[in-house]
C-alpha cells in the first residue's frame, strides 16, 4: 500500500498537470477514501475469495499520459463508482489520468457495435489505470465489445473502472472479452445505473487470465428497468476468476436475469458471488439468478454465493447454483461411439459453455464466441494457447 500512497504523493503534480480537472476535483477524496480503507483482506466480504495484496505487491511502473486535459469528461464522473466504497476504486480514481467517454444522444441507434481493443505489452513490469463512461441518453442504443489482451512475458496489474447511465428507453449492451496471460492480474468494476424503461446487457467472459475479478453492480431506479448480466469463466494451471455481482431492484416493475457459467480444471481457483437486492416499495419485481459451475480435477476449487434480500411482498424472484463434475455416462456414452476420451471432455466442456453464449443478444458475437471458447478447451498442441498458462 505504501508504494501507491508515495507513487501518488511524488507525481501527483505530474498526474494532475494534463488531465480535465473533473478527474483531478476527485483525485484528493480518493487519495484520503484509500488511506483509510487499505487494501481489501479476505475478511471484507466482497473480497473473500481473492487475494489483492498479492496482485498488487509487486513494483510495478505506471505511465504517465500528455496532452489529455482536452477530453470532456461529464460531471457524474465518479458518481456511480464512489471512491468511498472500495479501496481499488479509490486507487483507480486518485492515479486516473484520462477517460473513455462514450456518449449517445437521445433517440440515437449505433448501427454497429463500437469496439475498444486493449493489448498490453511492456519491457518491465506495468500498472495500468483505466476509466470509461457511457452515457446513452433516452431512446438511444449502443452495444461496446471490449477486447482485453496481453503478452505473456511480463507483470502486469490492470484497474478498470466502468460508469454506466442508461436513460429513459434506453437500450446499451456491453460485451467484456479478456483473453490474456498468466502473469496479467485485472480487476474491474462496472457500476450501471437503469432508468425508466432501459435496458442493460454485460457479458464477462474470461477465457484465459492470471487473476482476474471482475464487479457488477446494477441500480434498476426506473420503473420497468431491465437487465441482463450473463458470465462465462475458463481455468486452469494455476488462474484465478471471481465475479461478484450486486443488481438492486429500486423502482416497481423492473426485471433482472442472470447467468453465470464456470469450467474450472487443475490447479484453479474460481469464485461467484451474485446478490439480488430488492428494497422496499420494489413491487412486481421479476429476478432470476443462476450459477452453473464445471469442476474437472479434485485439485481445482470453486465456491460459490447466490443471495438473494427482499424487502418486498410482490415479486417474483428465484436463485440456485450447481456445482458438479464431467457426467460419467454422457463420457461413457461418447467413447462408445469411437470418441476418445479426450475428445469427449473437450465436448462436453463446450456444451456446458454454450448455454450462456446462446443467451448473448448480439447474434453476429455468439460464432465469435463459439470459436474463442472451442480454442481454448483444445490442447496446447492444437491450438498454442501454452504461451497463457502458467506452470
């Protein structure tokens, strides 16, 4: 912790001097918010199941950006993601020096979906602090696939913050695809906020990472608010994938649907923790939330948390979560038909996958999809995916 309070202290001029000053009107709430809660243990709950202090011990170098104060960045910017609520969003916010704003005016449809790439590569080790907005005005629509990839050489730490505001009928949906390396750490948090009559889709799909944990938090504060959270997490070697999710019903009549779906082989460790919130006076709430999950070795692990809070007598809500192992039978049934064993798990891993890649509205990304996740259950030899595993 100590390395990012004096990494702020010495640059902070330097970080401040070329970035918009909504960012930097931020940066001391953030700086004191840090200080006072550290680095989350495994006793705080939403942390539980991942180890922050290893992901961030060692001494990474962070770039400094120029000739960024020229972006116009909104005034609700850190509104949704509040520094004083968590300590990576609060380092994310005090070392921010730029922001991805995605805006669209009302009434407005992206005809095609907006792409935002990340490949990292470095020569030394690398801190990464990145921020986005989107703000989709009423009546407009907008789908964002957000690609994250990395070289498989070095260290690095990624912490990404993403704001979400979907008006009045609006429509956004947000496809995050991370496909990197072992020694790549990443964590993300999304805050979305869901008004009157809108509509918000995320996919997390972590097909190969060293740790990775990502949170969604979704408000639904207008009536008849809509979302749909869907998660599709690939591990093995030694990776690690948590997602935790919160999606609050605030308003009447509003509907949630979420999908989490893991396949956790060898050494992994992989968590879900999904929580419905339904405060009171959210009547006619409709919610359903369902996390599958894949154990394929004695030695892998997997915990999984749905809750589910109501404080509403009107609603419809459901919750459940599985965690099993390759059928015995459908094996036995495939191998008697000439297919080898191998074959055979590699088939099934990809049915188990598809369930959630058929639920993606984008139908030109589910082939996409189907091809990155049949890559990655093949072996090394087949498809040189070695170069993301970790030993």
């Amino acid at each position: 912790m100590d390395q990012y309070i004096e990494l702020f202290q010495s640059q902070r001029a330097a970080i401040e001097s070329n970035a918009p000053q909504v960012l930097n009107s931020r940066r001391q709430e953030a700086f004191d918010a840090f200080c006072k809660l550290g680095f989350p243990t495994e006793k705080v709950e939403r942390y539980r199941y991942t180890d922050v202090r290893t992901a961030f011990d060692i001494n990474y170098g962070f770039q400094l950006l120029h000739d960024t104060s020229a972006t116009v960045v909104p005034n609700t910017y850190a509104t949704l993601a509040r520094p004083d609520a968590d300590a990576i969003v609060a380092l994310n916010t005090m070392l921010a020096q730029d922001v991805v704003v995605v805006r669209v005016p009302a009434g407005e449809h992206k005809v095609h979906p907006l792409q935002v790439r990340n490949i990292t590569r470095a020569t030394a080790p690398l801190l990464q602090v990145r921020r986005m907005m989107v703000i989709a005005e009423a009546g407009s629509r907008v789908q964002i696939m957000l690609d994250e990839r990395a070289e498989s050489d070095q260290d690095y730490l990624t912490t990404q913050v993403t704001e979400v505001f979907v008006g009045a009928g609006a429509e956004v949906e947000i496809y995050d695809i991370e496909d990197t390396a072992a020694r790549h750490r990443r964590f993300h948090h999304l805050y979305a906020d869901v008004a009157e009559g809108g509509s918000l889709t995320h996919l997390a799909a972590t097909l190969s990472c060293g740790m990775t944990r990502n949170q969604t938090d979704v408000r639904l504060t207008g009536r008849g608010a809509r979302a749909l959270l869907l998660g599709c997490a690939i591990a093995d070697a030694r990776q690690h994938v948590a997602n935790d999710t919160l999606i609050e019903h605030v308003a009447e009549g509003c509907e949630s649907n979420e999908l989490y779906k893991y396949v956790v082989d060898e050494n992994a460790t992989a968590a879900f923790a999904g929580r419905i919130l339904v405060h009171e006076g959210a009547q006619q709430t409709r919610s359903n939330e369902r996390n599958a999950n894949l154990v394929c070795a004695s030695t892998a692990r997997m915990w999984a948390q749905p809750m589910l809070e109501i404080y509403a007598d009107d609603v419809e809500c459901s919750h459940g979560t599985t965690v099993g192992q390759l059928n015995d039978d459908a094996l036995f049934y495939m191998r008697q038909r000439g297919i080898s064993e191998a074959e055979a798990r590699t088939l099934l891993k990809q049915g188990f996958a598809a369930e959630v890649i058929a639920e993606i509205p984008l139908e030109a990304l589910r082939p996409r999809i189907h091809s990155l996740v049949e890559k990655r259950f093949r072996s090394c030899e087949e498809c040189q995916l070695c170069t993301n595993k970790q030993p």
